[in-house]
C-alpha cells in the first residue's frame, strides 16, 4: 500500500470515527467526566455489586434449601436464573440505554438490584426464585453498558480500565462467598445475610449519580447494530467471541453455583466452602489488574487465554479425581483458570474499532453468551442427580474447559469484527 492509500485510509477512519461520535452525544460528556477520579469510583462501587447477589448463595444452599424444604431442583433452577436472566436482560440493555440514556439505564438497574435483593428473601421457595430473577436483571444490564463506558470514556486505557473493573467485580464476589456466612452467623439467618448485600448497592447508586451525571440523557447508549449498518450476527468473529465469553461463564457459574456443595459433600466445613470459593474469585484480582493490561498491549491475547486455560483444566481434574485431597490447591487452579473473565472482557473491546462495534459485540456476546451459561448449573445439577455423583459432572466441564480455550485462542487474534 502506497504512502497516500494510507493516508487516504486513516484519514477516512478518522473521519468516519468523528462522524460516530458525533452520533453518539453521550461519549463527550462522558470524556469529561472520566478526566476525575469520580467516574472510576462509581465504575468500581458498581462493579462490586455485580457478584454477591450470586456467590452469597452457594455457601448457604444447604441451609436455604432446609429451611425451605426445596429440593434438588429447586436449587439447580436457582443456579440457573443468573445465566438465562443475564442473556434475556443483556440483549435488551443497548435498546433500553438508547431510549432512557446511559447514565439512567445503570441506575435503574441498581435499583432493580436493591429491589431483587430485598424481594428474595421476603417467603417461600417461589418468591426467592423471583427476587433473584429481579436481581440479576438488574446486574445483566450493567455487564453489558460498562463495557461501553470503558471503550468510551477510558479509549487509551481499555485494558487497565478492564483490569481494574473486572478486578473490583471478582473482588465483589469473593466477599459475596466469603462474607456471608459470617454475616449469616452474626445477623441470625440466611435471610438477613443475603438481605445485606443491598446496602451495597445503595452504595453504589449514590457513587453512580454524583459520578457519572453526563451519561444522564436519552440516546445515551450506542446502538446494537454499528453506524455502518452492519450486523454481527454474520461475522464469525462475533460468534468465535461469543462462543469464547459464553463457555467461560458457564464454566463460572456451574463453579459460583455447585463448588461448596461438592466440597462440603467431601467434608470440607461450610465456612471454609465459602471462603475456598471466596479466594477462586479472589485469585482474578491481581490477574486482572496484571494480566489484561498486558495483554492489551499485545496483538494478540491468545497465549495468555491458552495459558489461564491449561491451568483452570488442572484445577478440573483435581475436582475429578481427589477433590478431598488438595481443595485448596484445586481451588487456587480452578481460581487461576477463571481468571480469564477479565481476558474475554478485554477480547470484546479490543475485537471492535470503535464505541460504537463495542456496543453491539458486548450485548451479543454477553447476550447469546450468558444464554448458554444458563444451561450449566442445571445440566451439572441433573447429571449429579441422574448419575448419582460428581464424576460425569466434572467430565462434562472438562469437555467444555476445552471449547472455551480453543475458541479463546481464535478469539485473541489481532482482527475486528
């Protein structure tokens, strides 16, 4: 390519770039507003919340599903909810931000949470199934819209923005595991224990209207098809992204969801059931914060996800053939592998060229993704319950761990969608 081809090329990029800006209003504000520490402290407060509504669970499954009377299935369909919600939610969040604004659409979606935490906990077995079915609509429409800010507010610092998102929101979920059973003992009961956590997100709304008022106008989100009209429902890269983000998380959800149990059937305590699967997601803190900035800077992200994979597959088999042998060393393996979650956010990003392409990969992926990490607390819930153990459980994530790494390798090639 001649020397005026690529200045003609870049030129027309830039131009075209200006023109999406121009037609997304709510990306100046929001540079304004991102210019102070204020944004970043809402964007972590909010990041917080994303986890506890769903790791809280897992060390009180015993108790809840005792108090309540509820059976297996119960419990696989309470583990499921997050994922099916997220995938429903997550596909309608880029629409909803587009007629309320940015600023609006996450603060109602805390309030949604505030609302689902309180409801949950209120009766019987129907009305907890409600109450985080309403919770996780709540976090499902802020997974997808912080992407966004990031790419628009932070473009020259996408991977440490990331890092340090996904690192405050694996930070939530270790306190959502960890704390809880504390809180269950100091306050008296599963219901106060997992009530509290809406303090949190109060806290978070606060943080997000002083933090973030410049999103505060309609039109704020970009939309779910790019500004060139294009649809990434025909790229294979989209769905190679897609594929990557929705196997992970259902690896990571079957683990936030069944990991105590298969712990505590193994003789591991309650207490350190929850706190093991508190230090799984605390492992992807200094990951993130480390990894995803380096990867960014990379062409390509595939050997780190490789890498991660390999070792969150160790964790695996730890699981599969002695999980009563090392649960520690299983969980920090397995804490490792998941640690990837900040690389598949980072992926999204990094795949798109604009605020505008972000958008619409991170509802797709997160939206389609989320759908197919539904299905895995139920299928592991009903192949423990059809086989009569944990051995074909685990085989099936094992399965899975290897569609996840092959499908993030691809993932993290330097191309665009």
């Amino acid at each position: 390519m001649t020397r005026t081809a690529r200045n003609k090329t870049l030129g027309q990029y830039e131009h075209d770039l200006e023109l999406e800006l121009e037609g997304a209003a709510e990306f100046r504000p929001a540079t304004m507003a991102a210019g102070g520490a204020l944004l970043t402290v809402a964007v972590v407060l909010t990041a917080l919340n994303l986890r506890p509504a769903i790791t809280s669970v897992g060390p009180l499954l015993p108790e809840m599903r005792g108090a309540l009377g509820a059976s297996d299935t119960w419990a696989g369909v309470l583990t499921t909810l997050p994922g099916l919600c997220f995938a429903a939610a997550g596909l309608a969040a880029p629409w909803l931000s587009r007629r309320i604004g940015l600023g609006r659409t996450v603060s109602a979606a805390l309030l949604i949470l505030v609302a689902g935490l309180l409801i949950r906990v209120c009766d019987g077995p129907l009305v907890v199934l409600g109450g985080t079915l309403v919770a996780t609509a709540g976090i499902a429409l802020i997974n997808v819209l912080i992407p966004v800010i990031i790419r628009g507010s932070f473009p020259a610092q996408v991977g440490l923005m990331t890092g340090i998102y996904t690192a405050a929101l694996q930070g939530g979920g270790a306190l959502g595991s960890a704390v809880t059973p504390v809180l269950d003992d100091a306050l008296g009961g599963w219901r106060s224990a997992l009530g509290a956590w809406s303090a949190l997100a109060l806290l978070a709304l606060a943080a997000w209207v002083v933090g973030a008022r410049g999103f505060d106008r309609p039109g704020a989100a970009a939309p779910a098809a790019t500004a060139k009209g294009r649809s990434l429902l025909r790229s294979k890269l989209a769905w190679t992204v897609t594929l990557f983000f929705g196997t992970q998380s259902f690896l990571a959800y079957v683990v936030m969801g069944w990991l105590p149990e298969v712990l505590i059937e193994n003789g591991t305590s309650e207490t350190r059931a929850g706190l093991l699967l508190g230090l799984i997601s605390l492992m992807a803190v200094p990951i993130s914060l480390i990894v995803s900035p380096l990867a960014a800077r990379r062409d390509s992200q595939s050997g780190w996800i490789v890498g991660l994979g390999v070792l969150g597959m160790a964790g695996m088999l730890g699981l599969l053939i002695a999980p009563a042998a090392a649960p520690l060393l299983w969980s920090v393996l397995v804490g490792l592998g998941m640690s990837v979650f900040s690389l598949a956010l980072t992926v999204i990003a990094l795949r798109a060229r604009d605020a505008q392409d972000t958008a619409s990969l991170s509802g797709m992926a997160q939206g389609f993704g989320y759908l197919l990490a539904g299905v895995g607390p139920f299928m592991f819930g009903l192949l423990h319950h059809v086989s009569g153990g944990w051995t074909v459980p685990w085989l099936m994530m094992l399965a899975v761990y290897l569609v996840q790494t092959a499908a993030g390798a691809l993932a993290g090639r330097n191309r665009y969608v």
